[in-house]
C-alpha cells in the first residue's frame, strides 16, 4: 500500500530521529517515556525511521506495566498511518485512550476517525438486522468509546447533521432522537439545525432516499410521530406523511377528522387530503375514506331519529 507523505519540515537542528530512537532500549521507563513525547513531535518528519523501531513501540504498549503505554500506541498508531496500514493505525488508536484526540484538526486524527465511524456503524447494523436466533457481532468497548467522544464533541459544536448521519446508519434511535430534540434547546446554524422542527423535517426526507431496511424504517417513522406530536405547534402535514408511510390509515383519518373540527386548522387539513392524494395508493385512500364515512348503521340510525323527530309536526 502506499505510504501517505507528510511534510518534510524538519525539527529545528534535527537531521535523524536515531538518538531518540537509541532511548527506547534504555532501561529506566523515564527515558523511554521521554523518547517517546519526543518521537511523537517528529513523527511526521522521521516516520520512515522510526518505523524501522515498531516493534519495540508495540512492545511498551503492550507492557502493562509501564504507564507511558497509551503514548506507544499514539506513536505506533502516527506510523502506520504514514505507512498506509490504517487498520493497524485505528486499532492502536484506540489503543491510546483520550490521548487520541478527537477535536484535533488533522489529517491524521480525520482519516481514522472517518474509518472508525465506518467500522462501528457497520457493526451496529449487523447488530440490528441479525436474525434473533444468531450471534450479534461484538463491538470493542474502545471503539464505541473513541466514537462517544467524537459525538459529544460534535454535539458541543452543535455539527447536528454529521451526528444524525451517524446516528442513522448505526441504527440508534436514542441518539436520533437526542439530536431532533437538542435542536429546540440548542439551535445550530445551519438551515436543519435552527430548530426540532426543521430536523423533523430534514430526517424525514432522510429516511425516504437513504434507509433501506423495512424495520429500521419503521421503527424511525414511529420515533419521528412520537416526536411531532410531542411539539407544541405540531407539523401536521409531516406528521401525517409519516403516518400514512406507516400505513395507519386509522390515525391518519382521527388527525383529519381532528383538523376539520377546529375551524383554524381546516385549511391544514384539505392541504393534507390534497397531499395524500398525490403521495399515497389507491387502497390506502379507500381505508382512509372508509374510515371517515359513518357506518351504515349509524346513518340508518340517524335518518330513523330524523323520522321520529319530523313525525309529530307532520300530525299537526
């Protein structure tokens, strides 16, 4: 695989990273932790080099004992990267605990955090869509930690979309719904961010283009009718289009039987019939329709009540 190459602006006075590489097989753990700070600041000069020393790298980190573990890793993990292994670049990544941080604006941190998103949201929808009866794939709990703290950093930044993004390919509708509802308390500044409303909007033509999975489909549109209803001022025309994706004509009649009775909200309501009419099947409208008419029954009751009500004045 080719390598990826760096900047070749060396280190002010250093021409080769051998002293420090020389460090390593000192005994005393100090010096080998101070080698490795110092290895780490050059790495995007000396990585070549340095990665003729890997082994002994990976040998502290995988030493228990020596409590600069987490920086080997960082070190190896810088390597490969250069060197192109970005299998092995994530894996001691996740290796280096919080020492791989997850704010810093580099190619290096962007490329594995990129690959690390990949890996769990592919691991998350096997999860999901495994049949009951088979075994889920494991996640590595530092996998699913390194990509926490890539979500709370973004949520802080209010960057919405990158983690609805997420929160949608790995299938977790707690962090969907956690993302929707921070809009309204946290506005972002994008057009999808300003508000639950407008992230209600957007996550719904999400689902219709990008989601191919029938359960995960219907699990999210009944999450999103949770959430619309829960607003003060509900979106009744998507919360209608994603009950009629759900088939329940039966809400789908109440909430336009509802609208009709409130005589500021009809207007809301023949947009909705008109709506439903260009995005739904036949058979869908005839139950929707069914569901409106009254009964026969209740119409024959009706008509005999408005008999017996018009029969006195007819003896008179």
């Amino acid at each position: 695989m080719v390598g990826i190459v760096p900047s070749m602006a060396h280190a002010p006075g250093l021409t080769s990273a051998a002293g420090l590489l020389a460090m390593l097989e000192e005994e005393a753990p100090a010096l080998k932790a101070a080698a490795l700070r110092k290895l780490d600041g050059v790495v995007s000069d000396f990585w070549a080099e340095i990665s003729e020393a890997l082994p002994d790298i990976e040998s502290l980190y995988e030493d228990e004992a020596f409590a600069e573990r987490q920086l080997a890793a960082l070190l190896a993990s810088k390597v490969y990267f250069y060197l192109g292994e970005l299998g092995d670049a994530l894996s001691y990544a996740l290796g280096a605990g919080d020492l791989f941080c997850v704010d810093e604006a580099s190619e290096f941190v962007d490329t594995l955090l990129a690959k690390a998103i990949d890996e769990y949201c592919d691991l998350h929808r096997k999860r999901a869509e495994a049949p009951p009866e088979s075994e889920a794939p494991p996640i590595d709990s530092r996998l699913s930690s390194l990509v926490d703290r890539m979500v709370e950093s973004s949520l802080g930044r209010r960057a919405y979309q990158m983690v609805l993004g997420l929160a949608l390919e790995s299938r977790r509708l707690e962090l969907v719904e956690r993302v929707i509802t921070l809009c309204d308390a946290a506005p972002g500044d994008h057009e999808h961010d300003a508000s639950t409303a407008a992230m209600l909007a957007y996550c719904s033509v999400l689902f219709t283009t990008t989601i191919v999975s029938r359960e995960f489909r219907r699990s999210l549109l009944t999450l999103l009718v949770k959430i619309y209803r829960s607003q003060p001022r509900p979106d009744y025309l998507g919360l209608c289009g994603c009950l009629s994706h759900l088939g329940d004509g039966a809400a789908v009649a109440e909430l336009l039987r509802t609208l009709v009775a409130t005589e500021d909200k009809r207007l809301v309501a023949y947009q909705m019939a008109f709506d439903l009419v260009e995005n739904c099947t036949q058979s869908f409208l005839k139950a929707v329709l069914g569901l409106l008419q009254p009964a026969p029954a209740a119409e024959a009751a009706e008509s005999g009540s408005a008999e017996a009500g018009s029969a006195p004045a007819a003896a008179e």
